[in-house]
C-alpha cells in the first residue's frame, strides 16, 4: 500500500498546547488521525483541542498531563486507549528551556528540566508501551534539539544535558522495542518559531535567524512534517535515528563560512 491510512492511526502529542506541539496535533487532525494533545492544565488542554477541532475538521482531544508525575503520564495513556481504543503514535515533544548560567544553577532547576524534557519523555514511551505492544507495532518520534545532541549554548547546558540524553534513551528504547515492531525516532528541531522561543525576546530572534543558511527561522509545520514521516508506514525500516530541522543552522563550520557566496563570482557571470 503507497500511504499511510491516517485515518486509522491514533496519535498521542505530549506538549500539544503551544508551539511545536501543537503544529504536529494540527498536521496529524489534518491528515484524518484520531488526535488526543496534552498539556498540564485540562481546560487550556482541551481549548486548545477545540480550536484544533474547528480549524481542521478533524478528531482532537486534550487532557491535562504534568510529566513530571508518572501517575499523571499514565493517565495520558489510559485516555488515548479509552477515547480512540488504541494508541499507534507517540510524539514524546513537551519540554522546557528556561535559561541558567552555570553559576547560578541550582539541584531544582536541573531536577527541573531533567523531569520534564528526559524523564518526562521516558515516562509517556513507558506509559504507552503496553497499548502498542498489544497493537504489535508503534511509532515514538521525540522531541529532542540541536542543543546537546549536537551544538552546545551558552546559559543553556543543564537544557542540552537533557536533550542528548533523550538521544541515550533513543537507542536503548529502539532495540528493546524493534522486536515488537515499534520504532523510536527523534527530531532535532534548530530554532522554531514558537511561543517558548519567543519568550526569548527580539533580539535574540533576530541574530538566530542571521546564523541559519536558509535565511529564516523554522516554522512549527517543518518539525512537524518531519515527525509525521518518522511516524508513517513508509519510515517502517527506521528506527534510533534523528532527523535534524534546522534549515542548516549546524552545517557552517563558523560565520565566515556562512558570509561566503553561494556560487564563485566566475562561475556565476
Ligand atoms: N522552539 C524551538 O526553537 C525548539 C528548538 C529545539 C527543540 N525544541 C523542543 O521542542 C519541544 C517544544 O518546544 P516549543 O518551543 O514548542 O515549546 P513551548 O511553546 O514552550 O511549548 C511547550 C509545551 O510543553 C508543555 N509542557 C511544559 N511543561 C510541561 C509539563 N511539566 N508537563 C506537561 N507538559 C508540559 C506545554 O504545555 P502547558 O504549558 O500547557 O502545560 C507546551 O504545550 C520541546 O521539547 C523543546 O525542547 C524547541
């Protein structure tokens, strides 16, 4: 078969309220999936949902889910068995970004991020595991970022520390699951227009974009088509890889590299 049949998949999104999240909710209702997002409060979970509904015409829910309590990610679960009767789909994105130099950085602040963003991302695969073991087969694409796995930032490491260890969990989780026909994936999202990043304020928007090749910063949409392949039938053979989305942010070497011209003025006249 040439397609995923979407309309037969049930997709959980954690962290589908804002952002990146709610770009993949919005991309899967789209494409005719059963959508359950989540996010900690109920009410902003399910307006959200609602919104989603109205814009799409498609099948989404929302439920309020905190990460860092396992008993709450298991909920999550339980609902997606209960609305859909079935989970095929994880997307493992919710997370935080709160700056700290290193300095200043206290045992909370990292207990904080780590719950969250790595701790968090293990409980939701955990939680949804039995559903998929049953359907024999499954996707978990997560969240990760350029920053950890890949680059590091400044005011960020304890936020890079727990993206690359969503990278250790990956592979670990890939092939304990391969047997049971479930692959594990992850997106490495550069800079993405979003609510989080642009609490990061103008100026910091302005100098990203002017460190990306193509000129721009990411739009939630490029992370979540990106996901949506990791998810379907066709990314079968795939799994404990990453697909970075970053519009080239990581290739240059340094800004020179970055400032040089595209094509030799001879070449080009
Ligand atoms: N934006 C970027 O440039 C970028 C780049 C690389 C990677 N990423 C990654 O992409 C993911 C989404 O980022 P974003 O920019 O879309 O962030 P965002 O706009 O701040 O949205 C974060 C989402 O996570 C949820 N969330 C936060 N804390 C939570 C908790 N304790 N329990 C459950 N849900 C929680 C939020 O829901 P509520 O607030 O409703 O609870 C919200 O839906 C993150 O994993 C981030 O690390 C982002």
């Amino acid at each position: 078969m040439i397609g995923t049949p979407w309309s037969d998949r049930s997709v959980v999104v954690t962290g589908g309220t804002r952002g990146i999240g709610r770009g993949i909710a919005e991309l899967f209702a789209r494409r005719g999936a059963a959508v359950l997002l989540t996010g900690r409060d109920e009410a902003v979970a399910r307006a959200v949902a609602a919104e989603l509904v109205r814009a799409t015409g498609g099948r989404v829910d929302g439920v309020g889910v905190d990460l860092r309590t396992p008993a709450s990610v298991e909920t999550m679960a339980a609902e997606a068995e209960r609305r859909h009767g079935h989970i095929d789909v994880l997307c493992a994105n919710a997370g935080i970004f709160p700056e700290r130099p290193l300095r200043e950085m206290t045992a909370a602040d990292i207990d904080e991020v780590l719950a969250v963003n790595l701790r968090g991302s293990i409980l939701s695969v955990r939680a949804c595991l039995p559903a998929m073991e049953r359907a024999g087969r499954g996707r978990v694409v997560l969240t990760s970022s350029i920053t950890g796995p890949t680059t590091g930032y400044t005011g960020w490491s304890h936020y890079g520390a727990s993206k690359a260890g969503q990278l250790g969990f990956l592979r670990g989780a890939a092939l304990e699951l391969a047997p049971l026909g479930i692959t594990v994936n992850a997106v490495l999202p550069g800079n993405v227009r979003t609510e989080g990043l642009d609490a990061l304020g103008e100026d910091y928007l302005r100098r990203m974009a002017a460190s990306i090749p193509l000129g721009r910063l990411g739009e939630t949409t490029d992370v979540a088509h990106a996901v949506a392949f990791l998810a379907s039938d066709e990314a079968a053979f795939i799994t404990g890889q990453t697909l970075t989305v970053d519009g080239g942010q990581t290739v240059p070497e340094s800004l020179d590299a970055l400032a040089l011209p595209l094509v030799p003025a001879a070449v080009s006249g």
